[in-house]
C-alpha cells in the first residue's frame, strides 16, 4: 500500500504577529504609567503647595535670572549694532586716539602729536583706494537766535565729503560745497533737534544763528533725525566750513580724518592709509605708529569682552542657583518618600513594578523644576519688558534662551529627582508594609 503523503508545514507567522501586539501593548501601557504618574505628580504638588512653592520659588528665581540678564545683553548687542552702524560700515577715523583706550596706554597716547591739516592734505595725495577722505575738528560751544540759546551743542567743521562718511542725509535745502571751504562761507547746516528748537513753526532756510560768543552762520539745510548713538543724541549738532570753523574756533585743534573704504577692501584701505601717513610723519621701520587708524570691529571686539562677562557672571548665577534650588527637589522628594513608605508598599505587594514607581517620583521631581522654570521663564520676560519700558536700554528675549532657561530647569529635575526616585523604587514590599 501506498505511503500516504503529508502536507507541507505552513509558516509559521504567529509569533511575529504575537511579537508585534506585545511590543504595542509595551508602548500603550508605558504611556498609560507615564500619564497616571504625571497626575500622581501634579495632584502630589497641589496636595504639598507650601512645600512645592518654596523649591518651584528657588527654581524660578534662577531661570528668571539668566533670561533677564541675556535678554537685556542681547538687547545691548542689537542696540550697540545699530549704533555702531551709524559710524558708516566701511568708514576708517584716523585720530590720535585709539578706541577704547585705557588707563595703561592714556599717557603713551596723550603725547602723540595731534592730526592736522598736513595729514588731511597727504592722504588726499597719497591715497588711492578711499572714496571720500573728510576732515573733522570738533568742539562744543552755544548756540542761539535772538534770546534764546542752547547749551553743549557739537560744533563740527569739515568738507563736502563729510556728509558720505559720516551716515548722515540731507532733509531740505543742501550740504556744504567746495566753494563753501574755499573762501569760508558762513553757511551751516543743523541737525534735527536745532531745527525743532528754532524754527519749530518757521523755514530754517535762511535763517541766522549765533554760534559760540562773536560767529553768526546762515542756515543753508537740514539733517535727517539720526537718533541716539552711544548714549549722546547726533542730531544736537550744526555743522561749518573747515575753514569757518578754524576762523571762529582756532585752526590748530587736532582732528580725526573719516576715509570710506570700497566694500570688502577696509583691510587694505587700512593699510594704504597707514603706509601714506608713517612716509608723511616720517616714522622709522623699527618705531610704532604715532597715530590710530580705528575701525568698528575695535570697538566691537571691546564690546563684545564686556558682554561675554555679563553672561558668564549670569550663567554662573543662574547654575548656583538652580544647584540650590535641585537640593531643595531632593530634600522634598526624599520626605515625600519617607512620608509614602508605606503606600509604596501595599503598590509593591499589589504588584506595581519599580519602574513604575521611580517614573512616578521623577515626574513629581519633574514637574516642580518645570513648573519652576515656566515661572521663572515669565518672570525673566517681565524684568527684560520692564527695563526695555523704563531705561533707553532695549531688551530682545530670545526663543533660544527661552527653551534653554526650561531645558535646564527640567535637567535640574531629572538629575536632583533620580536618587529619591530609585530609593524609592528599590524599597521592599514587607520592609515597607512595616514601616510606620
């Protein structure tokens, strides 16, 4: 008789199947713990309020602390940016003096002979690559029409090409011309705030000021209002002829010479205009130079050393603090589970797994650095609003400063929450049943 043939095994799918509902079933009952431990968390803090009011207190003062001293310092940067730009972005100052000198250098600078008229003339000679070369002499002297006069006004003089170095515009009428420096015009133009102070209700235009004790200069145009620039208004201003200027005020005050350098070539303007002056002043190979060619990036690398320690010192504020305020999560979060020992032991002999059991202590470690941080977050956002509101100084809240100050305030949380946590996880059940 023949051999009855068997059939073919068929796959075996089933465990792949069974394989795929288990690893689900993981997730969803993860999740489910995760959310029953987070209202266990938030019903623990409303349960403990005092309690979790003085550590959420010592968290947000931390947090609340860096953001306003960030906010406040990137305001700083973005008003220093402004302010800086106002100086012309591709303009050099030749002066006597560096920016941001201190007091080791003062004297070394202080006996420099002073940049004249000779320099003016040699870098208009010598120099090839700058697009405009302007002299500028500065004082400070009184200005008025009739009665009425106002104090501290910056008296400048220069040339026509003052107005393509120095950022500023002309409103009505015009800027000074060749002509103007040659056989010294008395025409002047003024900023905004002189124009609003004199001729409120008039055309400026051919009106008549008295500059300083004996000059009189006639109104020939009109700046755009430029605004504040390093804490001094730049529209209290009215500007003359070099010559008129030297004719009312002295010609051998020292000046600074505006060269505007062509777009991506400051670095060799420098050096061009360094070269031509060190021939002119006939300065030795081996001897420094008498005299500072300054550009922005000087004053803003100086800047730049002030804010980097405001944000070190916030950062260390800010870290000592929340190391404060993460003993205080541990010191509650160990009394709570000295208080709970026992409840933690009817869950461990109902069956409640320690992973159960420390996500629960951590969330409510959690949630009280969390809750510590958003409140510290609001807090920092008022301080920065408040002081952009009452002082000239702006204050930019940054959204990465924002998740920084929560991000730390939850690190805070895990790290100081994980050993009241696994203390409370590794807890036995009969040891805990019998705690009283």
């Amino acid at each position: 008789m023949a051999e009855a043939t068997l059939p073919a095994a068929a796959p075996k799918r089933a465990p792949i199947k069974h394989k795929r509902i288990g690893f689900w079933r993981s997730i969803l009952r993860i999740f489910r713990e995760l959310r029953e431990a987070i209202v266990q968390a938030l019903t623990s803090l409303v349960a403990h309020r005092l309690r979790a009011a003085l550590t959420i207190t010592g968290i947000a003062i931390g947090v609340g602390t860096v953001i306003a001293i960030y906010s406040a310092v990137a305001g700083l940067d973005d008003s220093f940016a402004k302010q800086l730009s106002m100086l012309g972005p591709n303009t050099l100052y030749v002066s006597k003096w560096s920016w941001g000198s201190n007091r080791e250098n003062w004297w070394k600078l202080r006996n420099r002979p002073g940049v004249g008229r000779g320099d003016y003339r040699a870098l208009l000679a010598g120099a090839k690559l700058p697009e405009a070369v302007a002299p500028i002499v500065g004082t400070q002297s009184t200005v008025g029409i009739g009665e009425h006069e106002l104090q501290n006004i910056d008296i400048r003089g220069t040339t026509d090409a003052f107005l393509e170095s120095g950022g500023f515009q002309v409103k009505h009428g015009r800027f000074l011309t060749s002509v103007d420096e040659e056989i010294g015009t008395d025409a002047c133009i003024i900023g905004a705030d002189l124009e609003d102070a004199f001729f409120k209700n008039a055309e400026p235009l051919g009106g008549r000021l008295k500059v300083g004790p004996m000059s009189r200069c006639t109104v020939v145009g009109t700046l755009v209002r430029k605004g504040n620039a390093f804490g001094q208004s730049q529209d209290k201003v009215l500007i003359l002829p070099l010559s008129s200027f030297g004719r009312a005020f002295g010609a051998k005050r020292s000046m600074t010479i505006a060269a505007v350098a062509p777009i991506g070539r400051v670095r060799e303007t420098e050096e061009e205009l360094i070269q031509v002056l060190r021939t002119y002043r006939r300065i030795l190979p081996d001897q420094d130079d008498n005299f500072t060619v300054n550009r922005q990036d000087k004053i803003l690398q100086s800047f730049n050393q002030t804010t980097l320690a405001l944000k070190v010192v916030a950062g260390l504020i800010g870290v000592i603090t929340l190391l404060v305020g993460g003993i205080g999560i541990m010191n509650i979060m160990l009394v709570s589970v000295k208080e709970r020992t026992r409840e933690i032991g009817v869950r461990r002999a109902l069956g409640a797994r320690r992973s159960t059991i420390l996500l629960q202590f951590l969330c409510e470690a959690v949630a009280v650095s969390c809750v510590g941080g958003m409140v510290g977050t609001a807090l920092g956002i008022g301080v920065a609003w408040f002081l952009a509101q009452v002082t000239p100084m702006s204050a930019a809240v940054s959204p990465s400063v924002l998740l920084l100050g929560v991000g730390f305030s939850i690190g805070t949380g895990l790290l100081f929450g994980i050993w009241p946590a696994a203390s409370a996880a590794l807890l036995q059940p009969i040891e805990a049943l019998r705690h009283e």
